[in-house]
C-alpha cells in the first residue's frame, strides 16, 4: 500500500551542490521539474545497467514492447498493443504501435525491434561486464556464442507492425521480463552510429559507450545532457502517448541525505529519493509529502566463497546467526520494513514458510565459528559510501552494526569501505577479495524468478559458489507453468538457499518518495516504474 504523510515546520541550513532554478509553480508543457537523486547513473544504455538510477533516467527516454499495469502490476500495452503466446509459449507474437518514431526522426518498426533483440543475443564479451550482470544473461541464460543454452532463438519481422519472438524453451515469466527497462527498445541508427558496444568511457569507475551517454528512445522525454552530477532531459514533442506538464526534466545527484533535504527545503529540488529513516520528522514537520512503496526489494549481505574461509558453511551460519535483523532494522530503515530469511517476498509464489532460516544468537554464533576451520584470519568486509540506496539508507551505519556483532562473536573484520563512484557494483559483483559485501536487489516484476534467478541462477563473481543443483532447481522452476507445481518448485529453492548460505537475507525494506507541494501527484512504484510524463503539478 502506498502511504502519503504531510504536516509542517522547517530546516536549519546545510550545504548542497548547485542546482538549475525551479520554474515558477504554475504548471505547463514547459514546467522545469528537479529531482534529487542518491548517486549517479551508471551509464544510460539501460541494456548494459541495472544500477537503479541508470534505469530512473532511461524509463524517461526509452520504452519496451510492454509496461507495468500501475494497478494490478501486470504487463501492459507500450510499444506493443497486444501480444499473443504461441506454440504453448515457445513463441509470442507482438502487434506493434503504428506512427511511432525514435526521436532521432527515424522509424519504430518491427526490424528496429529486431536489431535490438539480435544485439542482445550478440553481445560481444567485452560489452557483457562480468559473469551475470547484464538482464540478457539472467532473464535468458546464454548469449549467441552458447546458443545451446541460450532460452533465445529468434526475432522475426513478420511484417513492419508485428514481430515474433521464439524461445528454445518455456520462460514463464516472458511478458513480465519484458517490462523490464533492460528491454527498452533504442534506435538503431542510434546504436550504430555511437557505437553502442564500445564501451570507451568511464563515469564513476565504470565503463561505457558514447550511446551509454546519449540514449535514443521513443519515450516521453529526450536526453538533452550529462554533466557531472545532473541528467537533463527534455520533453518530447512528438511522442505518441501523454505528453504530461513537464519541459524540462533534471535529475541532480545529492550523495548526502542532508543535502538532499535541504536543497527540497529550500525550494532547489521538488522532489528527491530515497527518504531516509532521518528525514521523517523534517519532512513532516515542513509539510513535504512522503510516498512510501510497497516493500518489493531484498536488502542482503553476499558471501564469497571464493575466499577460502567462507567455503565452510559453519563459517557461513555462524554469520547468519550473529546477525540481529530486528535491531538493524529498528535503527537504520524506514518503519514498517519487515526482516527476511528469504529472498523472495511473501506476496509472491514460492515463498515458503516453514524456511524460517537462522535466528539471532551469539552464543550458537561463536559455537558454530568454533566447530568451524576458522582460525581468526581477517574477513575483508566491504560496503559502500557516498550513496543513499533504496535498500540500503544508510550503508555505513548498516555495516558498523554488522561488522560490531560479527566481531562480538569471534570474526576478525577487516573493513573495506568502497565510494560508490569507485564502481562499488563492479568490485563486488565480480571475482576478488570481498568476503562479505553489502548488497541489495530491487524486485524489477511480480515474478519469483526475479529474486532468484539473476542472483543464484548462475555461478558469478558475487557469491564465488557453483551449486549445479540450486542452478538446475531453477532452471527447471521458470520454466513451469504457474501453479502449484512451480510454487512447491521455489519453495524447495527458497529452502535450499536458506540451508546452504550463499548470502544472508537481511530484510524487506520500505522505501520512500519526498516531494515538495508543487506535486499533485506522484507514479510512485514498487518496481520504480516511475515515468515523469505521469506527474500532476498543482495548480
């Protein structure tokens, strides 16, 4: 459920970068909006990201063939109008929106479609980053270069409005996958004339392409900027849907919650995310509004066992154990956020019950560690700085509680705090010396696949583990029909995860939306599916 809270008083000053002027509160296609943001994108290629503010700003240019339904959560018409499954969901055939244009004037047809499903397939290795991270790889498991095990096998123009998808095998989940803004649909032109695979440039540690910069859509808004730490966009004027009141679109990243609500206090943002457990009673107290989201992200701490140490699962139930949820929680997140033993939450199919995983207890903590092979060797611990997640509202402060219970029962923590412009995404997502690492996901469709399959579907850098048997599980779960069959299937993953260890699941968090009185209302979402075309200025 989505909760608004408004009431009134004000800040006391704190510094915050520059940011462009508010336009005046009257409302018009030419209204200039300002959103604070946490950190910066990663990159704008929506294709080659899942960092979160990546995908806030390429929602706003670039659209897919389906959306989320604001309601029922369920995929919905955008650059398709309606699709059917064939050959008992071998095949889906798409009919696509007509007099559609990219917004570099060429064509939307049904061969740009298909440029962009064949990139994907045809990724070349140096544009994949490492071991699982591209949405590709998870949702369908193998590029053209091990097409046998790939769940993709062709796009085809079967005329310029309609487009057919054939899969190897059955992916129940197809239709929700494909709201994901992973698969939004670029120009061609675009691709090829800003070499979109070569990836050449760095923004905060990470590498992209000069398409990575300047993405090219047939959304609502059209990329005008990137400089340092602010995204400008424009509106668009000749886009097919809801044109909505907003001219001019800036996303400006604050790193510091402070700065992000003062500049909201004193007018040079109408709105930031994410809210953090602090801001409340400021919030409150001036009047702001505050829109939380249904809880639908994973807040966890990875382990990899790559590092010698926590290929012991003692070593890694003694992490489990030592850990107090409820006292994280109570302290550093927004309330109403619930502790997991899971990671796939209740709402969804395949959560499991009886998988009640490891309670808080030091004293069966340092029992564990002591029937373990650990001998006091240093635990390299790192978390990220700089940054405001919506799982993850105050990282240091999660990681000093953390690091503080785990030395309480006998670990010997070494902590390795990363800038998240040092690409603290990277460094930990793939192979290295991090033993335990912050982390969190955000649920990105009502699928339980989403939760499991892009972290534990594969063996990757993260975790350092290779379970061909919780692999095959879920191989063999996503493909099932829904029912009670595929359900039973994720709760013996969930159960099998819960037992074996391979990260701990810390909670559920509730994140939250501040925004100023100028806003009438706001497309708040619990997969962030937040397109600004959508916002209502008062009058």
């Amino acid at each position: 459920m989505v909760g608004l809270l408004a009431l009134g008083l004000s800040l006391s000053s704190c510094t915050a970068q520059p940011a462009p002027a508010p336009s005046a509160s009257t409302p018009g296609a030419t209204a200039t909006f300002n959103f604070g943001t946490g950190s910066v994108p990663l990159g704008l290629d929506p294709a080659l990201e899942s960092d979160a503010e990546s995908f806030r700003v390429s929602r706003q240019v670039l659209e897919g063939l389906v959306t989320v339904d604001a309601t029922t959560g369920a995929p919905a018409p955008s650059l398709a109008t309606s699709w059917q499954e064939l050959q008992n969901g071998l095949a889906y055939s798409f009919k696509l929106r007509q007099n559609v244009s990219f917004q570099d004037g060429t064509p939307f047809d049904a061969a740009a479609v298909c440029t962009n499903f064949n990139r994907w397939f045809t990724l070349p290795p140096a544009a994949r980053g490492d071991g699982n991270s591209t949405t590709f790889k998870q949702v369908f498991k193998a590029y053209s270069d091990d097409a046998k095990n790939s769940l993709f096998k062709s796009c085809t123009a079967t005329s310029t409005s309609e487009v057919r998808i054939d899969l190897t095998g059955n992916l129940t989940g197809f239709l929700q996958a494909m709201t994901l803004p992973s698969f939004a649909i670029s120009s061609p032109a675009a691709l090829s004339s800003m070499g979109a695979d070569n990836l050449t440039r760095t923004v905060a540690g990470h590498n992209i392409s000069a398409y990575g910069r300047h993405p090219v859509g047939t959304g609502p808004f059209i990329f005008t900027s990137w400089d340092g730490g602010t995204v400008t966009l424009s509106a668009n004027k000749n886009y097919w849907g809801t044109k909505g009141q907003i001219g001019l679109l800036h996303f400006i990243t604050y790193v510091q919650p402070q700065a992000r609500l003062q500049a909201l206090e004193d007018g040079r943002l109408d709105g930031y995310d994410p809210v953090t457990p602090g801001d409340f009673d400021p919030l409150v107290k001036s009047g702001k509004q505050i829109l939380q989201r249904d809880p639908f992200s994973v807040m966890y701490l990875a382990i990899n066992q790559v590092v010698p140490v926590m290929a012991d699962l003692k070593v890694r139930q003694a992490v489990a154990t030592a850990i107090d949820k409820e006292t994280l929680i109570k302290q550093f997140f927004i309330d109403g956020t619930q502790a997991t033993a899971q990671f796939i939450p209740p709402k969804l199919s395949g959560f499991n019950n009886s998988a009640a995983g490891y309670s808080f207890d030091q004293d069966k903590a340092r029992k564990l560690l002591a029937e373990s092979s650990y001998r006091g060797e240093e635990i390299r611990f790192y978390y990220p700085t700089n940054v405001t997640r919506t799982y993850l509202p105050a990282p240091a402060k999660v990681y000093a509680e953390i690091g503080r219970e785990l030395t309480a029962v006998g670990f010997n923590i070494k902590p390795v705090p990363v800038d998240w412009s040092d690409d603290y995404l990277g460094k930990v997502t793939s192979a290295g010396d991090h033993a335990l690492a912050l982390m969190g996901w955000n649920g990105s469709y009502a699928d339980p696949d989403n939760f499991v399959g892009p972290l534990f579907g594969t063996a990757n850098g993260e975790f350092g583990s290779n379970d061909p048997q919780l692999i095959s599980k879920i191989d063999r779960a996503r493909s099932l029909p829904n029912g009670p069959d595929r359900n039973a299937a994720y709760q013996s993953i969930n159960t099998q995860i819960v037992q074996t260890v391979p990260a701990v699941p810390i909670a559920f968090p509730i994140s939250a939306v501040a925004l100023s009185n100028r806003v009438a209302s706001y497309p708040v979402s619990p997969v962030l599916n937040e397109v600004f075309n959508q916002i209502k200025l008062a009058q």
